[in-house]
C-alpha cells in the first residue's frame, strides 16, 4: 500500500488533499517541520503535496493523518448529494438537557468542511451568557426579535435583520419579547458534532406557532 499513490478515480469529485493537509496542520498549530517529523516525511515533499504539486500514496497519506489525529477518510471522503441536502419538513429538532433552546441542524459533515449552521428556536425570555472566541458568526432573524450585544454596544434586531462579527469580539443575546424567535445561525465554531450526542429530542410534527407569554422574567443565563 505505502507505493500506491492516489488514482484519479479515489480523488475525483472530492477536495484536493493538500489544502486539507495544510488547514488540518494550521488548526493544529504544526509547522511543516513538525509535522514532517512526526509523518516520518521530508519538509520539501510535504511542502509539495500541500501545494498540490505532489500527490501522495495512501501510506504516506496514512502517516500524515496519524500525524494529525485524523482517519485516513478526513482527507478523501466526501458527503453524497442525498446527505448534504435537508428537507424543511424532515430535519430533526432537538434540544441539550437543561437548554430551552431549540437546534434544527442545516449543514452536514465532510473532510475539512469549517461552516456550521443551525435554525434556532429561542423562548421568550432567554439570555445567554457573555463569551468570545476564534472564527466568525452571522446571525440572521428569521421570526421575532431578539437584542444583540455586541462589545459595549446593544442593538435590537428584527425579522429580517443579520448581523455578521468576529467571535473573538464579546458578545451576548436575549429574547426580550413574550414571542419565540427564531434565527438562522451560521458560523465557524463547531457547536455539534455528529458524534455528539444531543440530549433529547423534540418532536417535530408542527412548527411551534408563537404563543404570548406574559410576564415573562428572565431567570438564568445559557450558552448558546
């Protein structure tokens, strides 16, 4: 296996290895000399093959997976047009135990896929917690209202509305209505792996319509 190089039939239709090889080694903070050393691999060809100028034979491409705490399949599998693609009335709701949030996954799983995306039913009177990390968000308002904190500033963002930021900036929200809102997320920061386990599911029969909630108080903080 380690002289087999990669067939144009193993690689067709899916991304190119060595853009994978050098986010994956970035992500992990390597240099390509660590990352030779450890895959037992030359930093001239390992410089070659994340620039696709040389492609490397599965056992290689073996050693530099280990190397990088991934599967071999990281690097040359690919999701099917059927996994990719969610159907509005099929999509699975859930919750985490203890959240009143609610999760409708959009995106899928693939080799060196950065984008997460989930619709997200908020109840009135949600208020996350403070935080700030690495990677971008954008949030979209779908349904209702939601108020924004972004830094030391707070904005009210409506149906409609979006807001696009860099996650490292400090950041907060809260549904201050008596409606549910409802937002489309997408981001960089993983939330939900599909080797996760979400804590309950929700029965997804109907969407929820809105319903008042009067005097409403908001109670405890969660994480989004």
């Amino acid at each position: 296996m380690a002289g087999v190089a990669l067939t144009r039939a193993e690689t067709e239709g899916h991304p190119k290895v060595g853009a994978l090889i050098r986010a994956r080694r970035r992500q992990q903070h390597l240099t390509l000399e660590a990352l030779g050393k450890a895959a037992e691999v030359s930093v001239g060809y390992l410089s070659q093959v994340e620039r696709d100028h040389a492609t490397p034979s599965l056992g290689t491409l073996a050693g530099i997976a280990r190397a990088l705490g991934v599967g071999i399949d990281y690097f040359v599998s690919a999701p099917s047009a059927q996994t990719a693609l969610t159907r509005a009335n099929e999509r699975n709701r859930f919750s985490l135990d203890g959240s009143s949030i609610v999760y409708e996954r959009l995106g899928t799983e693939f080799p060196g896929n950065t984008l997460s995306s989930f619709i997200m039913t908020v109840p009135p009177g949600y208020r996350s917690e403070t935080v700030a990390h690495e990677g971008e968000e954008i949030l979209y308002v779908l349904e209702g209202s939601i108020t924004q904190r972004l830094d030391d500033e707070e904005m009210v963002m409506s149906a409609g509305d979006s807001l696009h930021f860099r996650g490292n900036r400090p950041h907060s929200w809260s549904n201050h209505t008596d409606q549910p809102a409802r937002l489309l997320w997408t981001g960089t920061l993983t939330l939900f792996r599909s080797s996760a386990k979400p804590s309950r599911q929700v029965a997804a029969a109907a969407k929820p319509g809105p319903k008042p909630v009067k005097n409403k108080k908001i109670v405890k903080q969660e994480k989004r």
